[in-house]
C-alpha cells in the first residue's frame, strides 16, 4: 500500500487533480464497492466531475480497503470513508484527510433517491459553503413518502434554503460592508440582503420536486430533506439489498454497527 501513503502524503496535489473538471472517455464511470457484508456497484455522473474524480483518485489509491461504515440508521443511509476507522494512518494523515473538502455540486436532476450516492459534510454553521468532505460518502436508503408527507418535506426544505442563502447574503454584505469608505449600519445591512434574496427568489424560484422525483420518493422511497444541500454525485446500480442488510444491522447509540462492516476492496469496472 506504499502508493496509497504517497497519495496521502501529497493530498494537496487532489485539489489540483479535480479541479480539472473534464476526464475524457469517463462516461458512466462503475465502481465496484466489495464490502464484508457483500456488493455494491455504484454509478458515478459526469455532471458531478469534482466529485467524481476526487472518488476515482481515492479508488485507484486503494484509499477505501479496510474502512468501516461507522455510521448506519436504518430508514436513513449508510455512511463511510472516515480515515479514523483504517488502521495505519499516521496522526498527519488523519488530520489532512478529516480536513480536506471540496465545493459543492448541487443538481437538481440528482437527489436523494434510495440508492443514490452522495458526499458527507459538516454542518452549515462550520460549513455555510455546504463543502464535501473529501473521503466520506454516504448511500441513501430512506423510506417511501406519502404525497402529504413530501409537501411537508418540500416546504421544510425550501425553509432551510432560505434560511442558508439569506445567511449568505448577510455574510457577503457583511464582508463587503468593511471595505466601504462609509461604514454601513446593521439595518443598512439588513436592507441590501433582503433585496439581493428577493432578487434571488424572483429569479431562481423555490424547489419543487419533478414528476420523476415525486414518482421514486412514493414508490422507491429515499430522503427528500436532503435535496440541494447535500452533493449527490452517483447511484447504486446493483446491491440494493445490500445497502438494506448495512442499513438493518443492530447500533450501538452513537450508530455505529456493533459487528464491524468494512469495505474490502472498490475497483473501476468500466
């Protein structure tokens, strides 16, 4: 694994690496996730290159042999990729590792379906920029919605929204405020923020769920209060009953399964 450290002691280099948003010839990129508890095969999309070529590079380094999915809710997802839960990491490559992240990439054709694979974060109060964290992902299992229950998660969603993008335009004002010759009040603030959210909602609109999105979240199930604040970046396309075996197995209280689950091996299979 002598490769493997040598990636993870030039980590800086990835920031490089997927910031090249392109990879010719990488269309419907499988990756083969073989876990102790059996098969899944991933999808990654191509209109999520960031994401999609930071994954391959920890892939192709053997990054993922021997990681735990150290978090399982059932009804919820599955998550892993925590450097914490692989053996023989120095304390320098955890802390690049657990610090390392990437932008967002948010679209609205992807969302939080069963089987969908999406990137971990940090909350919106350390993280207003919603950044992906560079190693840990997460496969949605969820459950099926009711259309009354999905109304209730749209408005909550587009609350939430809201809420982040207003705090955005406090900050940017904020920001720009101390650059000003004339210092700007707080209501003066207030003021710019509001018309720049007001502008933002007459322009972009609130979410609403598509025909397709509605259709899976009823039929199939998935996690909809999760849409557009979380990347998703790829999907299961064999090994379901594998993320519901993960997502059934007994916790202990912080989620954890209490029989390790570990990743053996991932590999490109096309």
């Amino acid at each position: 694994m002598n490769t493997v450290f040598r990636y993870l002691a030039t980590i800086s280099l990835i920031f490089t690496i997927v910031s090249c948003n392109t990879r010719g010839g990488n269309e419907n990129t499988i990756v083969l996730i073989k876990t102790s508890s059996g098969d899944i095969k991933v999808k990654l999309y191509d209109e999520t290159p960031i994401h999609r070529d930071n994954f391959i590079k920890l892939v192709q380094m053997g990054f993922y042999e021997g990681i735990s999915f150290h978090r399982v809710i059932n009804d919820f997802m599955i998550q892993a990729g925590d450097p914490k839960t692989r053996t023989g990491l120095t304390r320098e490559q955890l802390d690049t590792l657990d610090s390392y992240t990437i932008p967002a990439e948010f679209r609205g054709q992807y969302f939080h379906k069963k089987g969908a694979l999406a990137a971990a974060r940090m909350g919106n109060d350390v993280n207003p920029e919603m950044r992906s964290s560079g190693t840990q992902f997460y496969i949605v299992q969820g459950k099926k919605y009711t259309p009354e229950e999905l109304k209730t998660t749209v408005d909550r969603v587009n609350s939430n929204l809201r809420q982040i993008v207003f705090s955005k335009f406090i900050r940017e004002t904020t920001d720009s405020a101390r650059l000003a010759p004339t210092p700007l009040s707080e209501s003066e603030i207030q003021e710019i923020a509001s018309l720049k959210m007001f502008n933002y909602l007459t322009s972009v609109g609130e979410y609403t769920l598509t025909p397709e999105q509605t259709d899976a979240y009823i039929n199939i199930g998935g996690v909809p209060r999760l849409d557009m604040t979380y990347t998703v970046f790829g999907e299961v396309v064999e090994g379901l009953e594998i993320v519901d075996r993960i997502a059934g197995s007994p916790t202990d209280q912080s989620d954890k399964p209490i029989n390790d689950i570990r990743i053996i091996s991932m590999k490109l299979t096309k």
